[in-house]
C-alpha cells in the first residue's frame, strides 16, 4: 500500500496545459460545500433537536467536522487506490485534500505521512458512520439529496483528475455510489434517534488521529503566537440566538417558502396577533387566551413537517415557549408493541418536546373508527394529559391526510375539543414543483438546459394530471432531483476529458421519473 503513496509524493510536476485547473477548483468547492452541509447541519439539529444530541451541541458540532473529514477522505482513498497508478493531477488533488482536512499547506514529506495515515483510516471508517446523522435525524433527512450529490461530485473528480478513466476506477465510482445511496436509503427507528459523539463508531475517535499529524510550522512561527489565539477565539463557543433573531429568522423563512399562500397568511396573522398580545401583556392589559394545538392537513410532500419546525422557532422567538424546538415523530415513536409501555413511550416524546412544539405526523393513524385500537387510544390518552398538565410548556401539531385528520377529530371528543385550529396544506402546482426543482439546482451547483427545463414542466404536468391523495408534491421534486443527479453521474462517467460544465449541466435525458438502477 505505502508503494503506490510514494509513487504520488515522486510524481513529476505536470506539464504546461496538463492539469485541469477547472476541475481542481471545483474539487475546492465541493469539499467546501460539503462541508458546509455537515457545519450547517449541526447549526439545525442544536436549534430544533438538541434533546436529541445527548453529548450536547458543542460536542456534536465537533463530531461533524470530523464525519465530513471522513467521507471526504475514504472517498478520496477509495478511488484513487483502487489502481495503484498515479498522475500528476492525482497528486494536486492530494495536496487540495490535505489543505481542506488540516487548513494549511503541506509539503511532499507531509503527504507521505498524511496519506499512509488516511490510507489505514478508510479501512476503518465505515459509510454507516459517515453519513449515519442524515439518516438518524429528522432534521437532516432533507439534505440526503445535497449529501449524495456532493459524494458522487468529488468521487467523480477525484476519478478524472488525471484526464482517463480506468475499468478499476469505474468498479470504485461504482462500489461508492452504491454503498452511500444504501445507506441514505435506509428508514430510521425511533428508539435510536440520538446521537452521541463517542458512540458514532468510531469516526470520532478514529479521525482524531489525523488531527495528530500536524503540519510542520515555518519557523517563524511560535508555537504560542497569534495563531493559537486565533484558533481558540474560533473554538469559543458562540451565544445563543436572541428572541429577535428567531423571530426573524422564522418570518424570513415563510417569506420564502413557494406556495402555501393561505398556509402563510394565516401564520402571519397569529404571529401578528402573539406580538400584539405580548405588547399588551407589557401594558398590563389582559391577554386573548387562544389555543396554539393544531392540526395540518394535507397530501404528502406539501410542507407540513417545514412549517411546524418554522412555527415553533417562531413561537420560541416570541417568548411563547422557551426554546422554540420541534420534536418530530409518528405512531412508531409513540404506540409501543407491549401493554403498559405506550403511555411511558409517549411521555418520553413529550418530555423532549416540552418547551418547543411536538409534531405529530400521520397521527390519524393513531385512532381506529371502529375503537378496537387499544394502544393507539393509551396513546391519545396520555398525549391528552400531558396536553392538559403541560399547557403552558408544549404546542402539539398532529398532521395527515386531509380527510382522515377530520375522521381522526370526528371520532374522539378529547382531539377535536383541544384541535381548534387547522391549517390547509394544498398541492403545488406545475409551475410551483419547477420553482421546487430550481431551489434544488441552486442550492448543490446544478444547472437546468433549455430542453431539461422543458421536459421537466412536462413531466410535472403529466405527473400533476394522474395524481390521486399519495401525489407526493415537493418529495416527488426532490425524487425527480435525485434521479437527475444520478442519471447526470452515470451519463459522463465514460467521457473525458470531463468539464465543468458536463458536472453542473442537467439535460432533458436525465428529466425522467422514476429509478432505473
């Protein structure tokens, strides 16, 4: 193994015109988006989640960074192994991904080091691990999309630094693309939702070391001079959000949601009404009592879980409940399979939520018309309790299908009774579920030719016309994104030399709905 590492730290400097300088600069923007998603993704999940985080935020955070280090070098190893031969070009990227894991250059002896050591590290980091926070937490889930274009973008680079592409390259790429997509694939269970920094395999443990090997200081430095001052002003950790940086936050957020019209404006009106009722509270003027319990109905895919997570920020930035955290879950995290344990288990969701808002989607599914349901009505039972003895600390939103979220209020008093609100969810339109799509593009670096925009506004009209109450609106965008990507990956695997633009270009053959591998 160490023979084909120095075979790159001796590779000869390219010759004039032979490294494709587009392709390394795009190799510097996909580490730093992917990044991006894992530093962001830890921003999320201490906002909505952080019960769920039982190392605590900071500890998480961490974690983070060093599951993107992880992935961005077992991708890197695993692709540029696979032939034991080595390119000039090979050699720059080495020296781009040795820069993002330590943010500083290193010189030839440092890459020998560095990569006999990444080398022993992706045998033992595992792709469950890497990726494991996408799957396991509900707020991350919608990244999935983002996480996988980013892996098939550098795994692809990394494969056609060099300007060829080999039968072991291509067997690696494939490996690859399959092992991440299982994996992002895979359905969470509710039992195992939290996340802790020591026991995410051993990623954690396992990257540190790679922390070790330091890149050698220019003597010029001192080893307690600025830059260690520097870096432990960065590793500080920075103050909560204020009130009125949630409030505004949340409102930014509606603001730009696509479609929803009415969803929107009935939003902006109670948010309207509980800053009004908080100035009158200053005045000591009595305040409207009203009920926050609501139920959203809709089809799948039409925002329900995004706005609820809005909402309790919202909520939280007026001082209505103290964090302004969202708990997610379902029947699976509620009803449990043994009698005597559906009312701890649903306790448990709630005590997470206290403070915040409890989501509860598909919560239909909790009532049975014909009351045979023993377990789901202790379920409904307890959840009705805890509603009532923590009035002033939770804010639950159950969520379904339109028409069973009113059999679900018809059929139990207790429900309809503490459900006095309800907000309509309705299907996106054509031209919405294009805007849906855009966002997507924008958002991972993808553009849309003329004839793929035309075929995507066919495709949705045809989807729209056929479509019955499990139409999936914004989740079928993001399935139609997702094959897009992956047809793209598929369709410029052969070609070399590979441009930017074939990266970044979605084109009318990859617009088909549908998984074809």
């Amino acid at each position: 193994m160490i023979d084909w590492i120095r075979n790159l730290v001796n590779a000869n400097e390219p010759a004039t015109g032979e490294l494709d300088s587009d392709l390394i600069q795009e190799l510097r923007r996909s580490l730093r988006g992917c990044e991006a998603l894992y530093v962001e993704g830890s921003q999320v999940c201490a906002d909505s989640c952080p019960e769920l985080l039982t190392d605590g935020p900071e500890k998480f955070s961490e974690l983070m960074i060093d599951l993107h280090r992880g992935l961005m070098i077992k991708i890197f190893i695993e692709v540029a192994q696979c032939d034991q031969e080595w390119h000039a070009a090979e050699r720059s990227a080495a020296l781009v991904l040795l820069k993002h894991v330590w943010s500083i250059d290193v010189d030839r002896e440092q890459i020998e080091e560095g990569l006999s050591k990444a080398s022993e590290l992706a045998e033992a980091l595992h792709w469950e691990s890497l990726l494991g926070p996408f799957v396991r937490l509900p707020p991350l889930r919608e990244q999935r999309t983002a996480l996988l274009t980013y892996v098939t973008r550098v795994a692809n680079i990394i494969a056609k630094i060099d300007g060829t592409i080999n039968p072991d390259e291509r067997t690696a790429l494939e490996a690859i693309f399959g092992a991440v997509k299982r994996v992002l694939k895979q359905k969470n269970p509710a039992e195992s939702m939290t996340i802790e920094s020591s026991g995410t395999s051993s990623s954690a443990q396992t990257m540190s070391a790679v922390a070790q090997i330091k890149p050698k200081r220019k003597r010029s430095q001192k080893a307690d001079g600025p830059e260690e001052e520097v870096s432990k002003k960065e590793s500080e950790t920075l103050p909560k959000k204020t009130r009125e940086q949630m409030l505004q936050e949340a409102t930014g957020e509606l603001k730009t949601l696509i479609g929803l019209r009415s969803v929107k404006d009935d939003l902006s009106q109670l948010i309207n009404f509980l800053e009004v009722q908080k100035e009158r509270k200053k005045h000591n003027l009595p305040k409207t009592q009203v009920s926050l319990h609501t139920v959203f109905q809709g089809n799948p895919g039409t925002g329900k879980t995004t706005v609820a997570r809005i909402l309790g920020k919202a909520l939280g930035g007026l001082g209505i409940v103290v964090k302004g955290h969202t708990v997610e879950t379902d029947r699976s995290g509620l009803v449990a399979k043994f009698a005597g344990q559906t009312g701890p288990r649903v306790n448990e969701r709630v005590d997470e939520a206290l403070d915040g808002v409890l989501f509860v989607d598909e919560a239909y599914s909790l009532v049975s018309e014909q009351g045979d349901d023993q377990f789901g009505h202790e379920a409904v039972q307890a959840l009705l309790k805890r509603m009532e003895d923590d009035r002033h600390r939770l804010v639950v939103i159950v969520a379904g299908y339109p028409a069973r979220m009113q059999e679900m209020l018809q059929t139990n008093p207790g429900l309809s009774s503490r459900f006095q609100r309800t907000l309509s969810f309705p299907d996106y339109t054509t031209d919405e579920l294009v805007e849906i799509f855009d966002g997507m593009c924008r958002r991972d670096h993808y553009v849309l030719s003329e004839a793929a925009r035309k075929a995507l506004q066919s495709t949705f009209e045809a989807l729209i016309q056929e479509k019955d109450e499990h139409f999936g609106n914004a989740r079928l965008a993001r399935n139609l994104f997702e094959n897009a990507v992956r047809r793209l990956a598929n369709r410029v695997i052969s070609v070399t030399p590979l441009t930017r633009e074939m990266l970044i270009t979605l084109q009318a053959e990859d617009i088909q709905f549908g998984d074809d591998d």
